[in-house]
C-alpha cells in the first residue's frame, strides 16, 4: 500500500491555515480515511518562543497540531468532494503529560474513532522520542460548502 503525502506546500490545499499558525511540516495518510501521522519540528525561531533558550511548546499549540492533522482524514470520509468544509468542535479526555523543546520533533498521530452522518471523532496522541506529550479525542464537522 502506498502512504500519500503531504509536504508544505500540498498543505496548503488541504488546510486553510498559513504561517505563522500553521503547526504541522508534513502529513501522511497511512490508512486513507482511517490513520494520518504528521510531524512538526521545533525551532527556536518560532513565533511564540520567547527568550528562553529553552522554553517549551505551549500545549494547546500541540493540541491545535493534533487537530490540523486531523484534517487530512477529511478527503476520504468525504469523497474528495472539493466543496467539503471541516469545522473543528471540540477535545475532550485532553491529557497535557510533559513538554516538547526546541531541536525535538513532534510526531502526531491520529485515528478515526468514529465516522457517522458528517460527525468525525478522532483520538490524536502527540509523542516526542516515544514519551506522550499531549492526548486527546477531537471531534470535527464536516459540511458540503
């Protein structure tokens, strides 16, 4: 099976976010429909990094990543339809375990829980090096433009 991609500039036909809050370098459908992974690396001259040499990724900037890289399951459950608009509604059980610093690399991982009548849940574990960083169930709209 081959894994689709995708890379900074396909993200954005995927996503409407741009830079500076556009939190995720790169997406891959694993399992169309079913299992994405994205990936952000973290570097010190981003936007919210203070001046600290040190200073963490606040958390719900991790959970907001979780949700972009959720977004990249909506093509498939919707079938392709290019006028299909995803509305992100809510998290909850969101668990906050340990910080991510600048030089590491995020790695979001999200699977479709539940697909029903334009309600997607999703369960979204975001790791640095195999250690949770943030958890959390996600829930989406999905709507015909």
């Amino acid at each position: 099976m081959s894994v689709r991609a995708y890379d900074a500039q396909a993200l954005e036909s995927l996503l409407p976010h741009r830079y500076p809050f556009l939190l995720v370098d790169r997406i891959d459908v694993i399992e169309p429909g079913r299992h994405v992974i994205g990936t952000k690396r973290i570097t010190s001259g981003e936007w919210w990094m203070g001046a600290e040499p040190r200073e963490v990724i606040p958390f719900t900037l991790v959970l907001e990543a979780l949700a972009q890289t959720s977004g990249a399951l909506v093509p498939d459950l919707a079938g392709g339809d290019a006028g299909t608009i995803a509305y992100f509604m809510g998290a909850d059980r969101v668990r906050f375990r340990q910080p991510s610093h600048a030089g590491e690399e995020i790695v979001l991982d999200v699977t479709l829980k539940l697909w029903r009548r334009g309600l997607c849940r999703t369960r979204g574990v975001a790791t640095v090096g195999g250690s949770v960083v943030v958890s959390a169930e996600l829930t989406t709209i999905v709507r015909s433009a």
